[in-house]
C-alpha cells in the first residue's frame, strides 16, 4: 500500500483554458470548483469521483493511495 500521495493539482477549465494549482482536501471529495477566471461552475464528468479526478492534472489522494475515493469501490 502507497503512503505518500502529491497534495497539489492543477485544475483546468474546460470553458476557458484557466489553469490554477490547489490543494487537495485528504478526507473529502471536492464536488464543486468555480473557475477563478471566468466562474463557470465546475462538476465531476460522470464516473469520477470529484473535480480534480475529472480536471486535474494528478488525482486526488484517496485515489493515489487507495484507488477508490469517498465510495466503498
């Protein structure tokens, strides 16, 4: 079992292109991201667990360490 994970992501907007790194949170999924450039209100694409799984460049910690995320998969 993996016990490290990288805390930061960088999320993209897939409306307007805006890039910006963000801490992950480690005991919740994040379900909800508004874009700091044009505001669009980002969700996770069907079959991700949370926006940084669906517009980050790296996942998010549960899934680094566990493969599953805020779900018994």
């Amino acid at each position: 079992m993996k016990t490290d994970y990288i805390p930061d992501s960088t999320i993209t907007c897939p409306h307007c292109g805006h890039r910006k790194k963000e801490t992950m949170p480690t005991d919740a999924c994040q379900w909800f991201y508004e874009c700091a450039a044009c505001h669009a209100l980002l969700k996770p694409k069907e079959g991700d667990c949370c926006v940084f799984c669906s517009y980050g460049d790296i996942p998010c910690p549960p899934i680094q360490l566990h493969g599953a995320c805020c779900t018994d998969k």
